[in-house]
C-alpha cells in the first residue's frame, strides 16, 4: 500500500521554501531587538553629561604655578600639546604681552574645545595685582664679569642687573626685540632665552643719541656693513668681494625683501662658507626693516618672485584666502598642511595683513 506521508517532489520544494521563510523571519525579529537596545543605551549616553574629555583619560602633570603667562614649552608638552601647538601659543602671547583672562586665553586657535574644557579647570589668573612686584617678560643676551659698554651700540633700550659678581643684560621681550637679537652677533650663542622679572629690580641702560651719529661714522671708516643699506661700492670694500659679487648680494637682498638673518648670505650662489667666515666680523643689520608681501591682496605670481616661496605654496595661500576670506593672523597659514613649522619660521617676517 502507497505510504500516504510521501510528498511528491514540488511539495517537498514548498515545505523548505517555508521553513526558510519562518527561518529569516525569526534571524529578522533578533536583529530588530539587539538593535533597539543599543540604541537605547546610546540615547542615554547622548543625553548624560559625561564630556568626552571625561570619557577619555589623559595622563597629564599640571604645573604648580597655574598661571600659563610662566609656563614653559615643557609645562604645556606635560599637558598634552604638541611642538607646533606651544609654537602658536607662544606667538600668540608674543603679540599680546601676556595672558590676562580665560577668554583671551582661549581665542588662541591651537586650543580645541576639550583643550579649553581641561585648562578651564586648571588655569588661575591673580585677582589682584601685587603693586610691589610688577614681572615682565625678557629676552636674556648675555652675562658677564665686568660691564659691557658697548651693548648699547647694538640695541635701543637694555635692562641690566649685578648679581653674584656679575653683570646681567636682557631686552624686553617683543617681537622687534627677537628680530633685533637673531640678527646681532649675540644670536650664535643664544637659543632665545625667556624669562620673567620684577621690572623694579632692574636698571636701564638708554642710548645716547649724539654718540650714536658719531658710532654711524666709525663704523663707515672701520668697514662694518649694514647688509640691508649697504650698495655695491660699500660692499666692494670687502676681500673677496668684486663687482659680480656684490651685485649678487644686492640682488638677491631685493628679491627677499632685505636680510633678516646675517647667515642669509650664505644662500647667495657665489657666497661660500669659507667667504662667509672670512668677513662676516665686519657685518650687522642696524635696519631689519624688511619689504613685506600683504597675503590679503597678493596674487600667486607675486608671491611666487619671493625666493622662500615656490609655486605650490603661493597657490595655497591663495586659495586658502579664497576659500576662507581674508586672513586674520599669519598664524593661520599653519593651517595649510604644506606649509611646515620650519617653511613658516623662514617665512613669516616677510609677509604681512
């Protein structure tokens, strides 16, 4: 007799055709609840409190002085920042002076929002000021065991203190002083030291103005040079300088905008190291006065003629100011990704808003 449970072949198609119905109908109704519930532990995570800078756990070392006008690169390398952030802070402070509120504080770009959140809870500025003690920033030039008479030849206004037998000098610090310093002999042996003193306790040293006329005539006579005023004649006075040499110089002091650096002349084509040495003693740069290219109106081709400035970084400038408007710090040009902290430090004294 016929087994009447046998299925013909369709039948049996159907039957596994509906089981893997009902199969993914149930795999469909788990994922549904899995999903729902992960959604759910997100909405309460969205809707809690917890910043991410306390989701995140930073190991950092918070200065003792919490007032970030005496924090040093290290303090703020401790808290997390890199190089090329303390680079923007540091330029940032330099054009202020110095930090006096959280708001000023924090309208420097290198800080992101968790930066804020996390300095917001460790920055203290003074209530009051202590009249007695007024610190200011300094640029250290040098120390000696006699006192240096000279000095004054070299820079308008300089601080001094005798401490331990010794004679301390220091300039205040600001971004013509810098400039002054790394164009002056002093430069070789200082790695722009900074550092913060009770204006009171130091005394001052101002030039004499008719000692200075009298300075510009012994130095003409002596054949020091200023690199930024000299003309070829002058330049000519020195050994190993001929007529195409000197227009070299001349011509490539244009072309930057003036010298801001003494050793720049080593990137004259005919200026070899060993020329360079032979009579740098007789150099200075009593003018750092230099011809600066406005990035706010500059096209690429006129960008381009500068010798630091190729193509490719003209065209950036350019179209970053398109893109964003006009720029309101030089600081924003580290925002281009081509243009590195070393490429903006060569830069940047040439270029204004």
């Amino acid at each position: 007799m016929k087994n009447n449970l046998s299925y013909s072949p369709a039948q049996r198609r159907g039957i596994i055709f509906m089981f893997l119905i009902i199969g993914i109908y149930f795999v469909y109704l788990f994922y549904i609840q899995n999903y729902n519930s992960e959604l759910s532990s997100l909405e309460v995570l969205q809707g809690s409190s917890i910043s991410k800078v306390e989701m995140k756990e930073f190991k950092i070392q918070i200065p003792y002085n919490k007032n970030p006008n005496f924090w040093n690169n290290n303090d703020w390398i401790l808290l997390g920042f890199s190089n090329k952030q303390i680079r923007i802070i540091d330029n940032y402070k330099l054009k202020l002076d110095s930090f006096v509120s959280k708001k000023q504080l924090f309208s420097c770009y290198a800080f992101t929002n968790n930066h804020k959140i996390m300095l917001d809870t460790i920055v203290e500025f003074p209530k009051s000021i202590d009249k007695t003690i007024n610190l200011k920033s300094f640029l250290f030039i040098e120390s000696e065991q006699k006192p240096n008479y000279d000095i004054n030849k070299f820079f308008d206004t300089i601080y001094y203190e005798k401490k331990d037998g010794r004679f301390y000098y220091y300039l205040s610090y600001n971004f013509k002083n810098v400039e002054q310093l790394k164009s002056s002999r002093w430069w070789s042996h200082n790695d722009l030291k900074k550092i913060n003193l009770d204006i009171n306790m130091l005394k001052i040293i101002i030039p004499n103005k008719s000692y200075e006329t009298k300075q510009s005539w012994r130095i003409h006579n002596n054949f020091v040079l200023n690199i930024n005023l000299s003309d070829t004649s002058q330049w000519k006075q020195l050994k190993g300088i001929g007529s195409k040499r000197a227009s070299q110089v001349v011509k490539y002091r244009n072309l930057l905008g003036g010298f801001n650096n003494l050793e720049q002349l080593k990137e004259v084509y005919s200026i070899s190291d060993s020329l360079y040495d032979s009579f740098s003693k007789f150099l200075e740069i009593r003018d750092s006065s230099i011809n600066q290219i406005n990035i706010n109106t500059c096209s690429i081709d006129q960008l381009k003629k500068h010798p630091y400035i190729k193509w490719n970084i003209a065209n950036s400038i350019v179209s970053y100011r398109k893109q964003h408007g006009l720029y309101k710090s030089l600081d924003e040009l580290l925002k281009i990704h081509i243009i590195s902290d070393e490429l903006y430090i060569k830069i940047v004294s040439y270029l204004t808003i």
